[in-house]
C-alpha cells in the first residue's frame, strides 16, 4: 500500500524534519509577530502594585524628592510609562533580562526622577507643585515642514 506522501519525498524523514506548510509558517510568523502579553494593564497598575516597592521613600535630608501625585508631572508620568514598557519586555528575558533592567532603565530612571534640582518633582517637597513649562518663543512657520506628510524632506538635510 502507498502512503498518501509517496512520491513527494517525505516519507523519508522524520516528521519533525518534514517541510513546514505555508500555512504553517504563516501561523508561526502571525504568532511571533504578536506583541507579549502584558503583566499591567498600565503604568498606573505597574507604579502602584511594583514600582513603589522597589524604590524606597527618600529618607528625610536625603535631599531626593517623590511626588504622590507622580501622574500629573509629564515628565514623571513620560518616564514611568517607558520603564513600565522596558520591564514589561524584559522580563521575558531570563537571562539578562532584569539586570538589564535594573542598570539600564531603573536606576537612571530613578536618579532622574527623584533629583531635587533637576527632577519633575524638585518642587514638591511640601507636596504636589504644578511644574513651570519651558518658556518657548513660536519658531517662523516655514522653519518646520510636517514630517508627516510623503512630500515631506528635512529641511536640515545636508544633501
């Protein structure tokens, strides 16, 4: 009797060596190509159920500063949100992926936030202070050109 994949070559090897369908790299592709489940359903979730336990409260004299209102800083809020966004990829990671982490996104990411002179919350030693924006003069209109339309070229282009 002759097996339904006489003829094509298959049969000689074994099934997992065996050509993949299309369909079958396309379910692979389609699979991998999915972004990762994530832990938090938000950088709300990730500061109040993680982060605060991994940064301690700045000890009085200390001279770092935290804000409980951390979500009204756009800067804090900014920076928490991509440290959310770094520990939710890394953590797949078992390697290195929380050493990485931990050096490379939290600890700059901390100093950062957390600096009395420079960080979003330097004003809030006596509690939430809504921060001072930049002051900004408007640039002449025909110095930018909307990078998001196709005609679009940089105008700082050295070609």
């Amino acid at each position: 009797m002759t097996s339904p994949s006489a003829g094509t070559g298959r049969e000689e090897f074994p099934e997992e060596f065996q050509e993949e369908s299309v369909e079958d790299i396309r379910r692979d592709e389609e699979s991998a190509a999915r972004p990762a489940e994530l832990f938090y359903g938000n950088v709300g979730e990730f500061v109040t159920e993680r982060f605060v336990h991994f940064v301690s409260r700045p000890a009085p004299g200390s001279g770092r500063v935290w804000c409980p209102e951390w979500y009204r800083h756009a800067e804090a809020l900014s920076r928490l949100d991509s440290l959310w966004r770094a520990w939710e990829a890394l953590r797949w990671d078992a390697g290195l992926g929380m050493s990485n982490w931990w050096v490379h996104h939290l600890d700059p990411t901390v100093r950062a936030l957390l600096d009395p002179v420079t960080g979003p919350f330097a004003r809030c030693v006596d509690g939430h202070s809504s921060p001072e924006p930049l002051p900004v003069e408007t640039p002449p209109a025909e110095l930018f050109v909307d990078q998001r339309l196709p005609t679009s070229r940089n105008p700082f282009a050295l070609d």
